[in-house]
C-alpha cells in the first residue's frame, strides 16, 4: 500500500509541474528583445561587417581560403600565378591550371564565408523588422541590406545559380533553399532599397569611414546592372555616382594602397583592416601568404600572389605613353632565370608609370626597401610555375611597422584596407557601359 502511495504522490507531482519548470532558456543566449535597441542592433550590424574579410572564429579552414579579398581567384586570370613553390598549397595550383574539383577547399572555404555573411545580414534585418519601432533602425536596416547585397553579388559571380536565403528563410530556419537560376534581381533590390535609405554624407553618428554611403550603393547597383548587361540602367546608376561630387581620383595612384591614403577622395567601400604590430587579429589573416621572401624586406612570408609577364607586357606604351597595340607579343625585359648574383639591366623601353607601384621588379624599389634585388625576394624557382615579379600593393612600406602585424607562426598580417570599390572602377564600369550602349565618346572621356 505505501508502494502504490509512492507512485501516485510522485505522478501527481510531475503533472502539476509547470511547463516553464522543464522549459528553460539556453544559458548565455541572448534574446531578440535585449538586442531590439540601438546598441543590440548596432552589434549585431558590426558582426555582419566583421565577415567581410572572410574570417569568423571558429570558422573553418585556413584563413587564406575565404580571403575577402578573393586574391587566390587571380590564379585564374593572366594577372597572377599562385606563386610560392608548386607543391606548395597543391589546391591552389588545381585552380591556377583548372583541374580543380568540387572539394577544393578554397571554394569550400569562400562559399561558407560569403553564406555566413549573408546569415548575419538577414539576422540584423529581422530582428530590425520585429522590433517594437523598425523605422528607428531604417538606416541600420539599409546597412545590413548593402552587405547582404554584398555577399550576394560575391556568391551569384562565382556560383551563378545559387539559392537565395531571405530575412523570412533565415526566421524560419529555412535555410535549404532551391538554387534555381541566378538572384541577381534579389540583388539589385537590396542595393537599391540601400541607396534609398543610407546618409548621403559622413557626419554625427554616422562617421565612421567603413560604412557605405547612399552613393556606394548606387556604384554596387551599377556594378550589378553591369554584369547583366543592362548597359542603359548600369551607365545611369553609375553616372549618378560620377555626379554624385562625394569621390575623385586620388593625385597620387600609389595612395589607394598605403596606410596614409585609406579612406581618401577615391575610396567608395572597403575592409578597414587594423594591424597593432603585433599578431593583430584585425590585419589581413586572408593574405598572410602574400609576402616576397627575403632579407631586404626582413624576411616575409611566404612568396605567393606573384604578378604574371602578361601584366607587366600590359604597362608598354608608345613614345606618346599611349597603350601598346602589341604588348601581348613583346615581353619587357625581366630576369627570369637569372640569379640575384648575375648581372641584369632592367627594361628601357616606355612603360606605364603606374607598372612600379604594382609589379615589384628587379633594379625598381620596392616600397621603400630599396632597388628589389631579384631572385632572393621570390621563393619559387625556376623550374616552378612563377616569375621574376613580387607583389606591392598589399606589401606596407619600409618603417610604416605600425602595418607590419605577426601572427601566431610569423606571418604578416598588415593593416592597409582593401578596396572593394574605387572611383577608378566606377569610371571604368561606366565607360564600358557608354560603349556597350553606342557613347564612343562619352566612354573615351570616362576612360581617360
């Protein structure tokens, strides 16, 4: 009797107990009402920033494969090999030659970066959304909406069908989306709705350089339209940034890629890297592999993302210092196959003034380290898919150690930002767009 007592004491206990007893929230979670404020939103709006280098913790594979600034994908192009020896990073080498296949770690790496970014976009705009107020956020909102076209844009040029994960599906958790044909009009919504909503200038609470301006939004809607080859809307779009007067060209072309030119006239949208000089969690992670070796830079690491001959053939000019019909058949003058300890004249030819702030080549200086002394800054050899050249643009300059940031095993991390948009490529865009639509003229001017 005192058995069957027992038992039904303890029934009657577990049924009279709560639901909210068993049903306890995750610890250390925080919900969307302590984030619907102006500090929430702006935190998780940084995260969605954060993610544009690629990087995330935890994320994985290693930092250069879902690099935000996509250099691995010029191994595809004739304007960069893979550098550093062939063995050396075999799946970039895949690339470079196209035997890639499906479970290449670079595209495996880039795909979930990009994805991760378009996770925290549509988490900062649906918890905009079903805020008490959402039009106290409406510039946070175009915020997230640009970087949500952002990562979109990336994934629809390299994926083409791609599926399309809303605000909604990310609500829902609906995340296994259809990647039925391209999502390029869900792109260009995002950027025009962005265009519409963000400040037309930097000042009071917004600024802070890294966010896009109204006008950033209409050159990424431009670029976007461009792809398509919408020619009339593109060059419509992109001559509204032209007469927009918030950009120009900088004086001095070598600005765009030093510390002391960031966020200059010719900046429209970039990632604001940070280097501490020490491991500096904030530089480029992406390019740490980027680096000429050698002592006349103090030994850097690790010689890959070497400019091609073809780049170089392409700065060769007449004697007007106009482009060289024939470049592609004329190499310049180079020390491919000759030691660092032989004796090498550079090319006398005309080049393009702008080659030497691209192409490090040999007797030329090198940001400041002095004339690049040649085989000893390149760690392939001569038998290995490379060349005579290193790269400038991501390399600091001589005494600028503010920007020369160490990881964890001694690779450098620097703080110059990469420009994911610049004047010259509104320019540029809206010339091809003047041309494809039959503006000879209206093209020539922007290209010149």
């Amino acid at each position: 009797m005192k058995k069957i007592l027992t038992i039904i004491f303890a029934t009657s206990l577990l049924v009279s107990c709560a639901d909210d007893f068993t049903e306890i929230d995750p610890v250390g979670s925080l919900s969307d009402a302590s984030l619907q404020n102006a500090t929430g939103v702006d935190l998780l709006l940084t995260g969605a920033y954060s993610v544009l280098d690629g990087m995330r913790n935890g994320g994985p594979g290693a930092d250069w494969t879902k690099s935000g600034d996509n250099w691995w994908l010029d191994a595809i192009s004739d304007d960069a090999h893979k550098g550093s020896t062939d063995g050396d990073q075999a799946d970039l080498l895949a690339i470079e030659l196209f035997t890639w296949d499906t479970t290449n770690p670079y595209f495996e790496g880039r795909w979930q970066a990009l994805f991760a970014g378009v996770n925290r976009a549509n988490a900062v705009i649906d918890l905009i959304n079903n805020s008490d107020n959402p039009s106290d956020f409406s510039v946070q909102k175009a915020q997230a909406q640009f970087l949500r076209g952002h990562y979109n844009f990336e994934i629809q040029r390299m994926w083409v069908n791609v599926p399309y994960i809303s605000d909604e599906n990310y609500a829902a958790s609906e995340f296994n989306q259809p990647n039925s044909g391209p999502i390029w009009g869900q792109i260009e919504a995002d950027f025009s709705a962005a265009a519409g909503a963000l400040p037309t200038s930097r000042g009071g609470s917004y600024s802070e350089p890294g966010r896009p301006l109204a006008s950033a939004a209409r050159a990424y809607l431009g670029r976007t339209q461009l792809y398509q080859g919408k020619w009339s809307d593109a060059l419509t779009s992109l001559e509204s940034v032209i007469n927009s007067g918030d950009y120009a060209l900088n004086s001095d072309f070598s600005a765009n890629f030093r510390s002391s030119g960031e966020n200059s006239s010719e900046a429209i949208f970039a990632i604001q890297f940070a280097s501490d000089g020490g491991q500096s969690p904030q530089g480029n992670r992406g390019g740490t592999l980027n680096m000429p070796i050698g002592a006349m830079t103090g030994g850097m690491c690790c010689g890959f993302y070497q400019p091609t001959i073809d780049l170089a053939n392409a700065f060769q000019t007449d004697s007007n210092g106009l482009p060289l019909a024939a470049w592609a058949s004329t190499d310049i003058t180079n020390d491919y196959g000759v030691y660092e300890t032989e004796a090498h004249t550079p090319h006398s030819g005309p080049l393009d003034p702008r080659i030497d702030f691209t192409v490090g080549r040999r007797g030329v200086d090198l940001n400041g380290f002095g004339p690049m002394t040649g085989k000893d800054n390149i760690r392939a050899s001569f038998t290995d898919i490379s060349g005579p050249f290193v790269n400038k643009k991501n390399l600091y300059t001589a005494g600028d150690d503010t920007n020369r940031g160490t990881g964890g095993w001694g690779e450098q991390r620097t703080g110059i930002n990469y420009h994911i948009l610049r004047y010259a490529d509104v320019l540029l865009m809206a010339a091809e767009a003047a041309v494809e639509s039959g503006n000879l003229e209206t093209g020539r001017n922007y290209v010149n």
